[in-house]
C-alpha cells in the first residue's frame, strides 16, 4: 500500500470512530504510522484530508448503491451498514461537527447528498416510469437516511423496517 493509501485509510478509520475534532493530527500521525512532515506533505491540513476521506468513501458507497430499484437500494444499504457504516453518515457527522465552517467539508458533503439524491430519483423513475416523482423521491429518501442513523442504536435491521415502508410508498405510487 502506498503512502497516501495508506493515511486515508488510517484517516477514514480515525475520523470515522473519534469525529473531525477529537482527532488530532498527532493521532493520525501514530495511526498511519508516520511523521507530522510526510502527513502534511500528503494531506496539506486535516480539513483536506477529511475531503479526500469523504471523496473515496462516496465512491464506495455509490458504487453498492448502483441497483435497479428502491427494494435493491434498502438491501444494499443494509449491506454498507453491517460492512461500513456502523455509525451512521460519515458525511453528515463531518457536517454537523464542523458546523458547516469548513468549506471544504461542507461542499464535498453536499455534492455528496446531491448526487445521492439525483441516484435514487434516477431509480424511483426507472421503476414507476416518466413523470413527476419528486414527493416519493423525497420520502424514500427521509426514510433512507433515517435508516442509516437509526442503524447506530437499532443495527442494520432498520435498513429492513425503512424498506418495508419504501414499499408502501411504492404501491401507493403505483395504484
């Protein structure tokens, strides 16, 4: 594993169980098992370094969200949240902690929701064809959402009660 791979990770695991302020730069230094010197040559500050976090984490994310329809999309985030996100958004965590102070943050956050949210219109329309779904999009979404925060005191089993009600939705919608 090369240098920058290596203090993502390091960085992602960090940021991910300890939030943005509680981890330090010396933190991540003794995590990714290098000096303050090559960590800054590699990340420029903490602020870019959580961007560049957010940046490969989306990937991943998006990459297990490219399903056909809202049904696959409740079963891939299941998945995530019993491999990845234990602890609810990432991306939101940082946003919140940072107040929204840290432009940097902020604007990778909300690309991030962005483009979450242009996905799951692009599936909602794939499965009840062309037209307006802006409503159902924005519910399937809430529940989405409130199913990864959930997951942190009621397990990734909340992703199964947000699917079920998705469905309901999905009917409704139909008939």
């Amino acid at each position: 594993m090369d240098t920058k791979s290596k203090l993502l990770s390091a960085a992602e695991q960090m940021f991910d169980r300890h939030g943005y302020t509680a981890t330090g730069m010396d933190r991540l230094t003794a995590a990714a098992g290098m000096s303050s010197r090559t960590l800054y040559k590699h990340a420029g500050s903490k602020a870019l370094l959580l961007t560049e976090v957010l940046a490969a984490r989306e990937k991943r994310f998006m990459a297990g969200m490219e399903v056909t329809s809202v049904d696959a999309l409740f079963v891939a985030v299941e998945t995530w949240l019993r491999e990845e996100g234990r602890r609810g958004c990432l991306f939101l965590r940082s946003l919140a902690e940072t107040g929204g102070d840290a432009p940097e943050i902020a604007g990778v956050v909300l690309a991030h929701k962005a483009a979450f949210r242009a996905r799951l219109g692009e599936i909602v329309a794939a499965e009840l064809g062309p037209g307006a779904h802006e409503a159902l999009t924005e519910q399937i979404l809430v529940l989405f959402e409130g199913a990864i925060h959930a997951a942190v005191y009621r397990g990734p089993q909340a992703a199964a009660s947000a699917r079920a009600a998705a469905a309901v939705l999905l009917r409704e919608a139909r008939a």
